[in-house]
C-alpha cells in the first residue's frame, strides 16, 4: 500500500508505503526532474520529492507548471491521490502515477468567470498609472532577448522604475530587482493596466486594451529570413487583419538592420510610426560577455569543444525536428552537444539526453549560449544573424530546404548563395563539413560582407542606446 501528502511547509510531496525500501524515485516531466530522499526501511519507506529546483547554476524555483510521471520502481502506485494543493510557487494535484504541476493561480480566477472578472477591471482600469514597465518575452515562457537585456541597462540607468515581468509560472526566474507577475492572476492583470511602458518581443495577443498614456515598444525576436506576417505563403484575410490590428498596438519597432527594418515595416504594415535601428540589445553579451562562468553553470569542462544545435519551429509539427543524434554527433565531433529548442517547441517537446549531450531549451538567455559555442548548428533561425557577431563557424543543416522554402514558409534571400558557412542534408555531411579545416578560408568573403550587413550596430551598446531613447521620449521617468 502507499498514499501521498503534501508537505506545504517545507514544499514538498510525500509518499510512503510497505516493503522494501526503494532504491530510488524521481518526478520526471517534460523540462525538469527531481529525485527524491528515500528514507525507511524493513515493513515501510518514504520518499521525499522537493518542489523546487536549482537549474543552471540559479536559485531554487518551483517547478514548470506540466505533468510529471512518478517513478519510483518496485513500488505500486495506482491508489495515490492528493486533492488540488496550493502553495507558495505551484499548484500540484495527484492521480495514480502522475504529479500535475501548475502554476499558483487561485482555481476561482481560472474559471471563465473568473477571467472573465479580472478582465473586466482591467478595461475598466484608467491605465498607465505607475512609473512602470511590462515586460515579456515569448509569452512569459522565457525572460530573455531583446527585453532583459533592456531591462538590465533600465534598472542601471533609472533604477526607481518599476519592472514587471510577465511568466506562465514561476519556475521562470525573472531579474535581479523585478517582479514577477504570473499570467491570468489578478496582479498580472493590474500590472499590465497600470503600467505606462510595455516592452514584448512577439505579440500581445488577446485581451489587450491601451491605455491613455500607456505606450508599447516591440523589440521582435530577429532578422529574418524566412517569411512572416503579411508575407507567409496563401491568402488568408483573417491573418491578414490579424496582423494589421497588432501592429497598431505597437508605437515603436526596434530592428537589428536596415534589412530587417525594410521588411519588418512592410511585412507588418508598420506605417506612419518609428522603427528603431539600434542593433538587438542581446548581442551585446556577444561583445562585451565572458563564457566561463557560463560553461561553469552548465556543467562543461575547460577546454571541451561545444557545438550549439538551434534549429527553427516547423509550421507543420509541434516538436522540435529531430534531423541529428546529438549523442551521436558528441561522440563523432568529440564534443559537447547544446541543444537548443525553439520557444514554440518548450511546452510541447521533451529535454534530450545523452553522453555529453546538454538540453538547454529552458536557458533563459539565448545569447549567453551564442557566446557559449566553438561553433552553431542551424537551419533557417534567425539565430544566424546573431551568432555571426561572435565570428565564429556556422553550420546550416537543411535536409527539408525544398519542403521549408517551397511550401512552408519562403524566403526573403536566398540562403544556399549567400549563406556564411556549408549548407548540409545529412548527419554524415554535417560531420565531414566540421571536420573541414579549410572552412574558415572557403567562407571568409561570405561571412565578411554578411557581418557587414546584418551587424553593422551590435557593438555592445545596444542596450543602453535602447534605452537612452525610451528616457528621451518620456516614456518613462528616472
């Protein structure tokens, strides 16, 4: 027999039962794991699961909010279940053999009542009264990109401003100074009333409601290549209308180029307004940043080669693609293998494993593990534009180019002619293309004038020239 409590003092969940003592027991979810401290012995044991977690080298957080598979082998587990607890960092709830994590919204908010309420007092909300900023980033799955970096050179430059962080739970751990407010609570609702500046990098979606005052900076998410918005494949008026109505929310648009800011501008019909060419604020850990403590964190040796493997979403899977073995290739390259999946693909996908094989779909900061690489594995993510600021080798692996280009999405150039590093289709070709030690000299003129168009303003200062032109418009106060 076993049963499970919860611990809400020490945050933890309980379960005990007769026989043997087991030899071991996990939660196991989609982004995290915990073991627990199995302790007893003779007729009876138990095994105690922490809530929280340490990833990264960061403080202890609660766990994402997801479904986590109870492991604990030899013991039988089909009668265990704990009503709906809520605790400080999680909402956790148990059947059979599975914990169900949530995040710590009181359940009478989360009926369409009662959204429905707390939406009603946020349009009611006189709105921008607080010297204040809303921040998200990739729908509060993340606090990375372009808006923490602004956030660190705003908390430098006026540090009474309040910052507030938008997050689907608080395994998210937002910046030094900030304030986390969990989506759908009410003080995620009174946080994006009342704040006068909102800084997001990917829409605002549903619900939205400006304010008098109140003003929105898009930073976007990267230069693009493939195509998107008014540009994707097919006529669709929906989308199209879509579109147009989230980009009049937007008062300014920031661009890494004057590439990008062309497309952007029509891509989202971004006329009449201002486009901010400044560089991308989270490349400027790309010139000014240090790798050590960052491989320190993630658990890699001095001296260990690392290759970073960042491919795009698809339009058609919700997972990440699964083109390479990452422990395969860690064995053929005699590396450390990264891999980092899309924000699209952290709800839906699971960690990869393996020897020398680290996920780091949940790092909070793309641009630390940019730094991080000897060299970057990609496709079409816009992450290419960025990693070039470091000059290092990129890998463009494309076994579903034709499919992607022809059908999916489009392109704004063509890649195969301009592209700084081998386009390859297969593992085996990818291998031969890093073992290639006349790469570096074969795409030098490419990687040259790429750099000279795409990071002409990631210098370092991007941040701070970000911000020096929200103070000036008077979005905010010092």
């Amino acid at each position: 027999m076993t049963t499970a409590r919860i611990d809400e003092t020490a945050e933890t969940l309980i379960i005990a039962g007769t026989g043997p003592r087991p030899r071991a027991a996990e939660l196991v979810g989609p982004r995290a794991r915990v073991t627990a401290r199995v302790s007893g012995g003779g007729k009876t044991w138990k095994a105690t699961f922490p809530l929280r977690a340490a990833r990264w080298g960061g403080p202890e957080l609660p766990l994402p909010a997801g479904a986590y598979e109870i492991r604990i082998p030899g013991a039988e587990l089909d009668d265990l279940s704990v009503a709906p607890v809520v605790l400080d960092g999680v909402r956790i709830a148990v059947d059979s053999t599975t914990a169900q994590i949530a995040a710590p919204i009181d359940p009478v908010y989360e009926t369409a009542e009662g959204q429905a309420t707390l939406e009603g007092r946020y349009v009611s909300h006189p709105g921008g009264t607080e010297n204040a900023v809303f921040f998200e980033s990739f729908y509060g799955r993340s606090v990375g990109c372009n808006p923490r970096a602004i956030d660190r050179a705003l908390a430098a430059a006026a540090p009474d401003v309040v910052r507030y962080w938008s997050v689907v739970d608080l395994s998210v751990e937002v910046p030094e100074g900030a304030v986390a407010v969990v989506e759908g609570s009410p003080e995620w609702w009174r946080a994006r009333a009342a704040a006068r500046l909102l800084i997001v990098n990917d829409w605002l979606r549903r619900r939205f409601v400006r304010k008098p005052g109140q003003k929105v900076v898009q930073t976007w998410h990267g230069t693009p290549l493939k195509r998107l918005a008014l540009h994707r494949p097919g006529f669709d008026p929906r989308r199209m209308a879509a579109v147009v109505k989230e980009s009049r929310r937007w008062d300014v648009l920031l661009a890494q180029n004057t590439y990008a800011e062309r497309i952007l501008r029509k891509a989202y019909a971004f006329f009449g307004r201002p486009i901010w060419v400044e560089g991308y604020p989270r490349n400027d850990s790309l010139v000014t940043g240090d790798a050590s403590a960052i491989r320190a964190a993630l658990g890699i040796a001095e001296g260990e080669h690392v290759l970073l493997y960042a491919p795009t979403w698809r339009d058609d899977r919700k997972e990440m693609v699964d083109f390479i073995d990452p422990e395969r290739l860690a064995q053929q390259t005699d590396s450390v293998v990264l891999v980092r999946g899309h924000s699209r693909t952290i709800d839906t996908g699971r960690d990869r494993a393996g020897a020398r094989v680290i996920d780091v779909t949940g790092f909070p900061e793309t641009a630390q593990l940019l730094l991080t690489a000897d060299a970057l594995i990609t496709d079409y993510s816009s992450v290419m534009f960025d990693f070039s600021v470091t000059g290092k080798p990129m890998y463009f692996l494309v076994p579903d180019l034709d499919h992607y280009r022809g059908e999916l999405r489009g392109f704004y150039f063509d890649l195969a002619s301009r592209a700084p590093g081998p386009l390859v289709h297969t593992q085996d070709e990818l291998v031969a293309a890093l073992a290639d030690e006349t790469h570096e000299q074969t795409f030098a003129e490419r990687y040259s004038a790429w750099r000279a168009q795409f990071n002409r303003r990631d210098d370092g200062n991007a941040s701070e020239r970000v911000v020096a032109r929200i103070l000036d418009q008077g979005y905010l106060t010092r």
